[in-house]
C-alpha cells in the first residue's frame, strides 16, 4: 500500500492492525522459543517470571543485563512491560528465595547498568542446575526435553 494514512479505508485500516496483531503473536512466539529455559532446582520455589529473570542473567554471564533487556526477556515487547521497577521486585525476591535454599548464588547489581551473576555463582548455578538434573533424569533445557 502506497497509500497515506490519512487517505486509507476503513477495511484498510482493519487489514492493517489485524497483520500487526498476527506479527506481534508471531514475535511473542519466536521470543518465547529462545528465551533460556533452564530447568531450575525446586528447592529455589521460583515463580516463572523469577526463573526467567534468572535464566536471563545466566544466558548472559558474564555480562551486565541491563534492566531495559530485562524487561524485554521477561514481557517480549516494550510496550508491553509493566513499570521498570518490577525488576527490582523480581531481583529481591530471587536474591531472598536463593538465600534461602542456601544456593550461594550472588547476584551482582553494577550501578548504572544493570546485573550480573558472579563469577563464582555462575559455577555454582551450572553445579546446582546438574546435580538437579542428574538427580531426577531430567534434560537441562526444557526444549530438549
């Protein structure tokens, strides 16, 4: 269509937004496929949203996730994310479930930029995540599952 906006019709417009919502599933779809999905330890009783978070902070050892890239693993688009300040939720309430199983999996906040696990943590993540596995025949990945 080399129509302006202002010139198209009202099934032109329909057509429009209905090929946006399909593209925008499709996105959601292919985001969801390659989003880390490491089967964590129950012993760490993470939510879904709190494994994400976490699984993007392995996925991206040793670098800095910064909380904008957070948000997009976590919700798929921009637009649909709910304020920036959820990550801080989701960072305590990992740091605290992790405390309490005793994981020894430090999260590292990089002021300014964003998060990151430690070196040590990143060891020790795989070393939990294995023994875990190993324990009950699971296969690492889900997808591999």
């Amino acid at each position: 269509m080399n129509a302006h906006a202002h010139n198209l019709t009202r099934s032109q417009v329909v057509a429009l937004l209905e090929e946006r919502d399909t593209l925008r599933e499709q996105i959601r779809q292919l985001e969801e496929a390659l989003r880390p999905t490491i089967i964590l330890p129950r012993a760490w009783r993470l939510t879904r949203r709190e494994s994400d978070f976490l699984n993007v902070l392995r996925a991206a050892a040793p670098n800095v996730v910064h909380r904008e890239r957070m948000l997009i693993a976590l919700y798929g688009t921009w637009d649909d994310a709910p304020e920036q300040k959820i990550t801080d939720v989701y960072l305590c309430k990992v740091r605290r479930k992790l405390m309490e199983a005793q994981a020894r999996i430090e999260i590292e906040t990089v002021w300014g930029r964003g998060w990151r696990l430690s070196p040590e943590s990143v060891v020790r993540f795989d070393e939990a995540v294995a023994d875990y596995r190993d324990s009950f025949g699971l296969a690492l990945d889900r997808r591999a599952a």
